[in-house]
C-alpha cells in the first residue's frame, strides 16, 4: 500500500475543547538513550526521520516534523476511586496520527516534553527512569504478545529534572492505536455534563471499532454508536486483562484515565511482574490500600467499563430506561468473557485441551502451592512446560528452579488429568509460558546505569526480551529469579 508520509489529525479536527495546540519545549542537550529500528520499519517511518541527529533533536522537542501539529488531549478520571474533574495531558504532547503500511492509524506522542495546559503547575518533564522503564516494559509486553502501546524512542534530555530530588530528564516517544481512555469520555460526559460527547463518542467508535458497528447495523439498523463502544471496549478489556493475570503483570494504576478505548496496555509508571506468587501482590508505592493488588485487577477493570457504562446512557437509546438495561446487559456480559478468556489461557498453561469444572480445584491447589511455598511464577509454569515436553533434563530450569514436596505431590494429580495430552497442547505451552519476563531487578538496574549515562544493559535486555519464549544464552541470569537483595518491594510512579 502507498501511503503519505506525513501526519494526519483527525482528532484535533473536532476542536480545541478536545485537543489544545501545543508546542513541546525546548532541552539542552539531547542524546540517544534508544531507538526502535523494528518499530520505525512496522510505521513506515521515513529513513530521513530515523536515527539521526535531526530526528534525535526533533524527538527531544527542539523541533518539529513537517506536517506535526502537536496538541495536548482533554481527559478526566477517577483515581482510587476518586473523582477527578480535569486531569488531561500533563506531560504528554500529540504529534499527530501516523498512517502505516497496512493502513492502521496509530497516534505518536512525545512523553515528557515539558508543560502543557494541563500541567496543573508541573513541569511537564519524565525522569529518565520512567522513561527507561515504559520503554523496556512496553516493548517486552509486546514480545509477549500482550496488547500495548509501543516505544519508538527515548532520549535523554540533558536537564535535571526534580522530584524528590535531581534526576536527569528524558522524552519517551509513545506509539498508541489512540491515547483515547475511559477518562476521555468522562471528561465530556461529566465534567462538561454532556456537552461534545456524541462527537467523541462517535469519533471513537468509527475510528476503532467501524467493522463491529457496520456489522452490528446489519443485524439492528437503529444501534448506536455508544452500544458499540461499549459492547466492543468490555470484550476488548476483558480480554486484555486476562492476559495480564495469566503472565502475573500488575500495573499498578488502574485508574480509569489509563484504561485506553482501543485496549491497550497505557502508563507503565509503577507496574511489575510477579516474582514469587501471591494473590494480593502490590509494587505501586501510592497504592497504599492495595486498591490495584494482582488479584483485584479483573474486579477493577469490570468496575471502570461500569463507569463507562454511566457516561454512554443518554448516548445508547433515547429512552432511559431501555438504555439503563442495554448498558446493564453489556457491563454484565464482562465477568463470563474474562472468565472465558482467562481459563482458555489457563488451559494452554497447564497444557490442557480445554477446562473441565473439575480443573478448577486442580488450579487452585497449584496456585495455592506456589503462594505457601513461595514459588516464582514465571518459572514455575515453565517448570510445567518442559516436564510435559521431557525436556526438564535439556535446559537450565532445574539449575534456576527447584519445586517444593507439595509442588511434587500437586504434579502427580496434573499428570493425570493430562494422561491424553496431544503434541499440540504441548506446543501451547512453550507458547503460553514464557521463559524470560521484564524481572523488576533488571530493570531498576537497567535505569540506573541509564541514569549514569550507560545505555548498554538496558540495550541488551531489550535484545533479550524480544525473544520471551525460547530459551537463550546468559538465560542462567536472565531467567533466574531474584535473589534475596536483588528483590523489588515497591515501584515508582514519575510524575
């Protein structure tokens, strides 16, 4: 496909109230901290924006491309619960909508790019760590076939940034199918009581969901857009949430502001995988109630899509009460699609053709097993994958992993649920059970050496995670779990 290699802005065309033009600020002195040659081939990324000086200076926020007509969005939201009228793009800038080969249109967004007049008195700047983490995080979930936003870039800056003390700066370059969230909507369905919402709403729908909505119309002529949106957006996040619980990932924030319309995985600010197993695991340093914690995560997500739900009624029918049962129908549609979902992921995990009733128990004790003995995830269902291959004798895990008595017990009663197991649940389970994940330790090593202006670790982990799911060289260190005084208890938000 030909395709212009410029910017569109299909959003800003809607208004200022729901995109405000502005301009990135100016940094000292930029300089590569990363650059995705895989991702910029996917864009269609033109060479002479590649990595170079003029792109590293440009991506900084020193210039601007031609076509780009930076903006910050609109957006509100509730934060642990909470009701914020107006939050919006703090510290992020829009450059516009990239159009790539295949024909999707993604957004491009400089993170970190200084203050916008959502700034609420900030600086509108990111540390270099939250830059490095996003980066190394985002690009790993995508190797793990997770839906996400991407990483383009990250420079560093060259200024300071303060927090709770100096800490040099940098900007993320942000590539997302839109940066459109729960919060979005609410902000025009509530905050402006209404006012732009049918717009939005709209926008939102034809833009990601035009197939779902010409084909819902074939069947009801008369459905709206809002149905749509919100039909679509509870299948999207119940599946992308059962994604996350089968690979131990807690984002840490789940605010409905970073819940994006189109599902994908937004704002790695605090977020983690699971080292040893536990339920009710929380990294997030400002999630003090455990709010966010890894087994709360399905509950959450039902409870924004509700929200959602909330802001769509005067948008789904006319009639209220008709609305109110449509918009019931759906948010209640959620807990059989993530359960659905979920355990045809928990059945590729344990390698079985599909999940029985009686399976349940059997899950259960596992995961039981691995909270009481303090058993890694990650490791412990790959443990799984190469018993059920025979080839436990041909790899490093029995060196990184050793299974509890219990866990010996618990495998006799999986062996014989699994006594007609085919190649081809087998073959799940190399693909469902990864072998490397973006251990915590690793990353806040990666950030500071980065922070010291040493890009090499952070290179490698890059290199190593693209591969998740085979085993490689140097996997002794980077598969293996965490020692003691290697352990990550708690993760930081940048703002």
């Amino acid at each position: 496909m030909s395709i212009s290699q410029t910017f569109e802005h299909s959003y800003g065309t809607l208004g200022t109230d729901y995109l405000t033009p502005t301009a990135p600020t100016p940094v000292s002195s930029p300089k590569w901290l990363a650059w995705n040659h895989q991702l910029a081939e996917q864009l269609g990324w033109p060479q002479h924006w590649g990595h170079n000086d003029s792109t590293l200076s440009t991506l900084a926020g020193n210039a601007q491309f031609e076509g780009s007509k930076p903006g910050a969005t609109a957006y509100a939201g509730h934060q642990f619960g909470s009701y914020n009228p107006q939050l919006g793009d703090g510290r992020a800038i829009l450059l516009g909508e990239w159009r790539r080969p295949d024909g999707q249109v993604v957004d491009i967004q400089l993170k970190g790019a200084g203050p916008t007049p959502y700034s609420r008195g900030g600086d509108g700047r990111s540390p270099v760590g939250p830059v490095v983490r996003e980066y190394l995080m985002s690009e790993a979930m995508h190797a793990l076939g997770v839906p996400t936003t991407r990483a383009l870039a990250a420079i560093a800056t060259g200024d300071p940034v303060y927090r709770q003390q100096l800490e040099p700066g940098a900007v993320l370059t942000r590539v997302a199918k839109s940066h459109l969230r729960i919060g979005t909507v609410q902000f025009f369905a509530m905050t402006r009581q209404g006012t732009g919402l049918a717009e939005l709403v709209n926008y939102v729908t034809e833009r990601h969901y035009s197939l779902a909505l010409k084909q819902a119309r074939e069947l009801e002529p008369k459905t709206t857009h809002a149905q749509v949106l919100l039909r679509e957006v509870t299948r999207t996040l119940a599946n992308l949430v059962a994604h996350w619980q089968s690979l131990g990932f807690i984002h840490g924030v789940l605010n409905t502001d970073n819940m994006l319309l189109c599902g994908e995985t937004v704002d790695y600010g605090p977020c983690a995988f699971m080292d040893t197993f536990a339920a009710g695991q929380v990294f997030s340093s400002i999630d003090t109630g455990g709010r966010y914690a890894f087994g709360n995560q399905p509950g959450i997500v039902h409870w924004n899509i509700s929200v959602l739900a909330q802001c769509l009624l005067p948008l789904i029918d006319e009639d209220q009460e008709k609305a109110l049962a449509l918009a019931q129908d759906s948010v209640d549609q959620f807990p059989a699609l993530f359960t659905d979902i979920y355990s045809a992921r928990l059945a590729a995990k344990f390698g079985l053709d599909a999940m029985r009733e009686s399976d349940h128990a059997l899950i259960e004790s596992f995961f039981s097993q691995l909270e009481k003995d303090k058993l890694d995830f990650t490791l412990a269902f790959r443990w799984l994958t190469e018993v059920a291959n025979d080839s436990l004798e041909t790899t490093i895990l029995r060196d990184l992993f050793t299974p509890s008595s219990g866990l010996l017990d618990w495998k006799t009663q999986w062996s014989n649920r699994r006594t007609q197991a085919t190649p081809a649940s087998c073959e799940l389970m190399r693909k469902a059970n990864p072998v490397v994940i973006p251990r915590n330790h690793w990353v806040a090593q990666a950030i500071s050496l980065a922070e010291a202006g040493d890009n090499e670790l952070m290179e490698s982990l890059q290199a190593r995670w693209q591969n998740p799911y085979h085993w490689q060289d140097d996997d002794e260190k980077f598969a293996a779990a965490p020692t003691g005084e290697q352990q990550v208890h708690r993760t930081y938000c940048g703002t």
